[in-house]
C-alpha cells in the first residue's frame, strides 16, 4: 500500500532522514522506533507531504512526493499527529464534523465512531480544550477515522499519557488491527511498539538500523541492548 524509496529529508539544508526505504502492505500494522531526533517524525511529515523531501513516496498506484498535504488527505491518508492538534476552542462534536466526509453514508458512519468512543459521545457538547489528554488523543483518532482512510499514520499516540491511558488507547488500536486498518505507527516506547506491531524499523540518526518482525528484533542483541534495556 506505502512505499518509501530512498527519502530523503532536509531542513534549512541539513539533511536529516538519510536514504530511507520503507514499505506497509495492505492490512499490516508497521511501527518505527528510535530515541529523539533519530527522524521518526520527519518521516511522516515526509509522507504527508508536510516536511520537504526527495525520493520517492508511493500510495497504490498514486506518486505523493510532490502534492499537498490535503490532496494526499482525499487520497485515503490520514494523520493523527504528535501533540494531536485538535481545534481546543471548538467542541468535540464540531471536531468530529471537521473529520467526516460529506457523503450519503457519513450520519451512520458518525454513530458507529461515537459508539467505538462513548466518552465522545458523552463530551460530544463539551470544548475539546476541557478534555483530559487521554479523551483528547481519542478525539484525534476518532477524527482521522471519520475520514475513512486506508492508512492510519500515528505520531506518538501515547506521548504524555497516564499509564491506564496508554492502555485504553492501545486496546482501541488493536480492535483497529483486529478490523483490518493498515497503521504506520511511531513510538518512542520501543517494547509496546515491537509487541503490538507486525513489523518495526528501528532508526537513529536518520537511517534505520535494523528492521524485523517481532520475533527477529525480539532476538537482535543490538537492539535488545540498545532499545529495550535488556541483556540478551
């Protein structure tokens, strides 16, 4: 479904994703750890076409390097950004709207979202700025769902959150996985990600380092050493 070809990222003439490939099949939750700065983030900007890039980027049979962000939106890729940039001073009704597509199926695909949060529907009146982290994050995820994308890009989903948090959060990305919604998925919490995901790359520096399945980078001793803090 995604495929990155030697992408490149610069800022101000700094170069800081170095030549990275990276490829998500239809269905398949793919994770991208590393420490700060390693280019994570970058990345998805990249793909988003929010970050300037050289390479190549393709999404099916469409080429994004090159087009603007809201046209690669309407393509089928939404974002869920680190932070989760919801409108504060807006409801959370009004937020959800902003998500929806205008379209004969969107009244009934607005009651499945809010019967998948039921803390939404309850705040649906509420400003999105009186919402604790958690709710806000799932408002930022219920909102890129209404767009009924075929790839879910998260930044950082658990940044910031209370433990129990993290776990309501990832209990829902795994109904998500359950369901067949192909994910590219970036965490700082290497273990988690590597659990939870199909596959991982693991970057520092701008270049991946290692990449597996769960089962290979569970048994790499650099990474183990390195990323989870374990001994092999």
């Amino acid at each position: 479904m995604l495929e990155l070809r030697d992408v490149r990222v610069s800022y101000s003439g700094i170069e800081v994703v170095h030549g990275v490939d990276l490829g998500v099949g239809r269905g398949e939750v793919v994770g991208m750890i590393g420490p700060n700065g390693a280019g994570k983030s970058s990345i998805l900007r990249s793909i988003c076409g929010l970050a300037p890039s050289s390479g190549r980027v393709t999404f099916g049979d469409r080429v994004l390097t090159g087009l603007p962000p809201e046209q690669i939106a309407r393509l089928g890729l939404a974002l869920v950004p680190e932070g989760r940039h919801i409108f504060k001073t807006l409801t959370v009704a009004e937020n959800l709207r902003l998500g929806a597509r205008q379209e004969t199926e969107a009244v009934e695909l607005m009651e499945r979202t809010l019967s998948r949060f039921p803390i939404l529907r309850e705040r649906a009146g509420q400003r999105a700025d009186r919402l604790s982290g958690g709710e806000q994050q799932q408002l930022a995820i219920a909102r890129a769902l209404l767009g009924r994308p075929k790839l879910l890009v998260l930044d950082e989903p658990s940044l910031g959150l209370a433990p129990k948090m993290i776990d309501v959060i990832y209990e829902l990305l795994g109904e998500l996985r359950e369901e067949g919604v192909t994910m590219l998925l970036v965490e700082q919490n290497a273990a988690r990600t590597i659990d939870f995901c199909d596959r991982c790359l693991v970057l520092s520096t701008g270049r991946v380092r290692a990449q597996g399945s769960r089962g290979e980078l569970q048994s790499n001793h650099d990474v183990l050493r390195a990323y989870l803090g374990r001994q092999p």
